[in-house]
C-alpha cells in the first residue's frame, strides 16, 4: 500500500484576514463640484495621490451628477468619507463629508502649493510610485485644547485615515507621513505631506556610497584608506539634521542598506505636497444639508436657532406633501388609461358585430380542423398547443371580396380598348392569339419564380418603358 500525500493546506485565513482589513479602513471620495479652474483640479489629483491605496483614483465626474449619485454607490464601495473641492468668486473651499449621516466640516482653503511646485523647489525630490501602495502615517499637533468643535475636526482627520497597532506595524510599509498643525491664535490648519526615508548615523560620505552599492571614484587618491578617513560628509543640511530629536533606534529590520536592527539611524523628511492653509467655517449635521452646529463667522441666537429649525421643518412636510400628490396623480392617469383601453377594444367589438365581421381570435379555418383531425386518426392522441397555431393560414376572401375585385376588372378592361377592337381599327388579324399567348407563357415562368425575381422582371420593365419615352419625346423636339 502507497502512502497518501498530504495535500498543502490553502492559506484561506490570510487572503480573509486581509481583505477584512481591507474593508475596515476608511474609503474616500475625491471630487470637485461645479466649475472650477485648472489649478484646483490638478489640486484633487494631488489630494488623490495622498489618500492612496484607500481611494478611487479614476474617479470620474461629470456635470449631471448629484450628490446622491455619489451616496447611492459609497455604501457598496466601503465609502466612508468625501472630500469636495469648490471654487467661488470669494476663493476656494474644501468640505469633509462623513458618510452616512455626517457631519459636513466646511474650510475655506486661504493658500496651497501643488505638488508639482514643491517638488520642482527640492534639489533631490522622492518620486518613487511604490510609497503609494500603503497608506501614510497621520501625525496631529495641538489639536488637544479648544472647544467642541475643535474636538469633532481632530476625530475627523484621525477617522480619515486607517488606525495603526503599534505592535503589529511594519516600520517597510510606512513610507509617508501626513502632518495636520493647529494653530490656536490664528485658527488655521497647516496641512504637509511628506516621504519617510531612515539613513544611518555616524558614517563619512564615502562609506556611505560604498554601503549603497555606488563605484566611488578614488583616481585622486593613492589609497583607499585616504578615501575612507576623509574628513566631511553627505551634506550640510544633513549634518544640522543629526542630534537627538531624529535620531532613532530601529526595533525591526529594514530594507534600506546601512540601516541595522537596534542600531542608530537619522529619519529624513522630504516634502511630496501639497500644501494647504486651512480654516474651520461651519459644521452641519447632514451631508451638506441640515442644523449648522458649529459657524466661525456668524452667531445666531437661541431663538433665531429655532425659527430657523420651525422653517426648516415645515420644508419638508411641503416635501413629503408634494410627493404623495405626485404619486396619486400617477396612480389616476394610469386608471384612466386602463379604462380608456377597455372602452374602445369594447367598441371595436360592437362594431365587428355590427358589421358582421368575424373577430380573428376566435376565427378557426376548416383546414386547421381537419389537420386536428387527421393527426389524431394517425397517431392515436391530440396535437400538442403549440402544434397548429390558429390564424396561420391566410384569411379566405369572403364573396363580397371577389366581387369587388371582379368588378374593378371589368372596369379596367372598359377603360382601355381590347385587343380585338384593336386588330380591327388597324386592319391587323390575329394579334389577339399572339397576346393570349404571351400571357400565358408569362404566367407558365412566373410559377416557377420566387417574388422577388417577378419584382425585379417589373423594375426592369419600367425602366425600358421610360427610356422608351424618352426616345419619342426627344425625336419629336427634333421634328420641331
């Protein structure tokens, strides 16, 4: 006996367990609404690229759409928020949308960068496409003190994006970082988005190279001890950045070379834009509609608040009211129409009656019966259905049918003088055996040709028959 071989097992919990996180992690919507110029388009593309992976990057908007186009679809897609750019003649504004039942957070957007133009300004920029493929690090600042408001607007940004354990994350994975200031004497927002680099500590320019893989050139020196031992490094910039407040020990290993775990390394931050100014205008409870909770301009009063919710009320009873009577009306035209059917298919039928015309439904030919018939003497049992379908054959002409068309030959033949009367005003004899018999050899090829060659035989005729009268019509313009 052979032994059996195990199978491998699938790792089904780990393609479950990813796409459950997947699931879980907030979803974003990036759009603008109405016209907006070139700038603040390329500044949603931007925005786009800092929500990557969890967003739809090839979104696409179009003028007919409604906001409840883009609900409709969020809660198939795990949406969980919006981000809507809009451009008016006082300046740009950006709304953070939570779905399904907000808040709406308004900000009147005062200055921004795009990324081209920060990235333009760096002398080595990070243009790497594989930092996007994870989501980055939310870093808040200051956002501890303040009122109610304050509070929403920092839970906001923190629900945006995905949360991180501690202890489980991979220090390869995160590559970005987004930082969100709060100013608390101007009220602003600063919002940056930079890439996440780790480099070692502690080592010359030279060893650096080396420990990248890079061929230095040592034509000028006589040893490679004097390249080694040379004093300087990387950069200035860099230098001024080493000290204590970005110096980390690494707890994991990294991919980057020179970087070991439990060792020392400097973290490097390198703008990716863009960059926004930002300032809290309102709160809504809704999605872009409902009670103002929060306003950075205005101030109303309690009883201005509830006026303002006793009118807001009554606009949707108006609603609710208007929609019932849209719905009644539907249902009363379609009754009438229903009825209006029945009476004239009934007065159809009175007047087949009338005019003693049988109605085509129950009309059975004797043919199809005797085919019932000879089937069941046949076969010993009843057609199928489907077998002879009633009203197949064509409508025998009734008598008063072939009368009238009897009649209108009659007619046609006194219209136009006979063959014979012909013969005898020319003085010619026997044309009418010759006519008689084109006719019937006419009739003989006929029977024996499909419609639609009689039909082209007829178009051909005509067209000899026109040219014919063409002829005569130009002889005689001659003559004249």
């Amino acid at each position: 006996m052979g032994k059996k071989r195990k199978g491998k097992k699938k790792k089904t919990s780990q393609i479950d367990n990813q796409e459950l996180s997947y699931k879980d992690a907030p979803h974003s919507f990036v759009f603008h609404r109405g016209h907006v110029g070139r700038n603040v388009k390329q500044l949603v593309n931007d925005t786009k690229n800092v929500m990557e992976p969890f967003t739809a990057k090839n979104l696409q908007v179009r003028k007919k759409n409604v906001m409840k186009d883009f609900v409709s679809v969020a809660g198939l897609l795990h949406v969980s928020h919006f981000i809507m750019y809009t451009k008016t003649d006082v300046g740009v504004y950006l709304r953070l949308c939570r779905l399904p039942r907000g808040p709406t957070l308004t900000f009147k957007v005062h200055n921004y960068c795009l990324s081209k133009d920060v990235i333009s300004s760096l002398r080595k920029p990070n243009l790497e496409q594989i930092q996007y493929l994870h989501h980055p690090l939310l870093v808040m600042n200051n956002f501890s003190g303040g009122g109610n408001h304050v509070k929403l607007m920092a839970t906001m940004f923190q629900n945006m994006f995905p949360s991180i354990n501690v202890h489980k994350v991979k220090l390869n994975d995160v590559k970005r970082c987004v930082l969100v200031s709060f100013d608390t004497e101007t009220n602003l927002i600063d919002f940056r988005h930079y890439n996440v680099k780790v480099v070692p500590v502690g080592m010359s320019r030279g060893v650096k190279k080396i420990m990248q893989a890079k061929v230095p050139n040592l034509g000028k020196y006589g040893d490679i001890s004097e390249y080694m031992t040379r004093a300087g490094y990387s950069s200035e910039s860099e230098v001024e950045l080493d000290g204590p407040m970005n110096e980390v020990i690494l707890p994991q290993q990294i991919k980057s070379r020179g970087n070991i775990k439990s060792a020392k390394s400097a973290v490097r931050l390198t703008e990716l834009g863009p960059r926004l100014t930002l300032e809290l205008i309102k709160i809504e409870e809704g999605i872009c509609e409902g009670q103002v909770m929060y306003h950075g301009l205005i101030t109303k009063s309690e009883a201005e608040l509830a006026l303002m919710k006793a009118l807001r009320e009554k606009k949707k009873k108006i609603k609710e009211t208007r929609r019932q009577q849209q719905q009644k009306n539907i249902q009363k035209k379609e009754s009438e129409k229903e009825t209006h059917k029945q009476k004239s298919l009934e007065g159809i039928r009175k007047k087949n009656l009338e005019d003693g015309v049988e109605q085509p439904e129950t009309q059975v030919s004797d043919d199809e019966d005797d085919d019932v018939d000879y089937y069941r003497q046949e076969l010993g049992h009843m057609p199928d259905a489907d077998t002879f379908i009633p009203g197949g054959n064509k409508r025998k002409k009734s008598m008063t049918d072939k009368h009238v068309v009897k009649k209108r030959k009659i007619e046609n033949k006194g219209s136009k003088p006979s063959s014979v009367k012909r013969g005898e005003k020319d003085g010619t004899k026997g044309k009418t055996d010759k006519t008689s018999k084109d006719k019937n050899t006419q009739k003989s090829k006929k029977e024996g040709k499909t419609p639609l060659q009689v039909m082209m035989e007829r178009k051909k005729k005509k067209k000899k028959m026109q040219e014919k009268k063409k002829n005569k019509f130009k002889g005689k313009k001659k003559k004249v």
